[in-house]
C-alpha cells in the first residue's frame, strides 16, 4: 500500500478547456522547470486562488472600514487620523 505524504492534497482528475496560448506558455514552463504540465498548472491555479483570496479579504476589510467610520465629519476624520487642524502658535 503506497503512503502519501503529509502535504499531498488529494487529487481529482477533471477535463479543462484552455486558451491554446495559456496551455502553450504553461507546456514551455513545464519543460524548463522539468516538471509535468499539470504541476505547472496547478502551482498557476493554486497562486491564483490564493490571490483571490487574498483580494476578497482586502474587499471585506475595507468594507468594514468604511462601515466604522462612516459616521464621521471630514473634520473627525483629520483628528482621529491626528492631523493638527489649528495653525501653529507663534513663538514669542
């Protein structure tokens, strides 16, 4: 019985439909790097998965920013941020 390692994902075999050059750029990388063309694919669709990822939260953190603050003046928004709003006193 074969063991798998630790951080092998299981995996599914699955047809895909791809733009010829796409599949082309991904066959050239493949035979650089001397891996098969579905490593290649996959570490490209695991990247980009984890881009969306990382967007989607970036998204939502903004969301929740503008939510929180949402309530404040301009004015507000300059002293919480700790901008001086009167001139500086002058030195005598």
């Amino acid at each position: 019985m074969k063991r798998r390692r630790a951080n092998d994902s299981p995996k599914r075999r699955t047809t895909l439909t791809l733009p010829a050059d796409s599949l082309t750029q991904a066959a050239s990388i493949a035979r650089a790097k001397k891996v098969t063309l579905s490593t290649v694919i996959s570490e490209a669709l695991a990247n980009g998965l984890q881009a969306y990822a990382a967007t989607q939260r970036s998204e939502e953190i903004l969301s929740a920013y503008k939510k929180a603050f949402s309530g404040f003046s301009e004015e507000e928004l300059q002293l919480l941020d700790g901008v001086v709003l009167d001139s500086p006193r002058k030195r005598r």
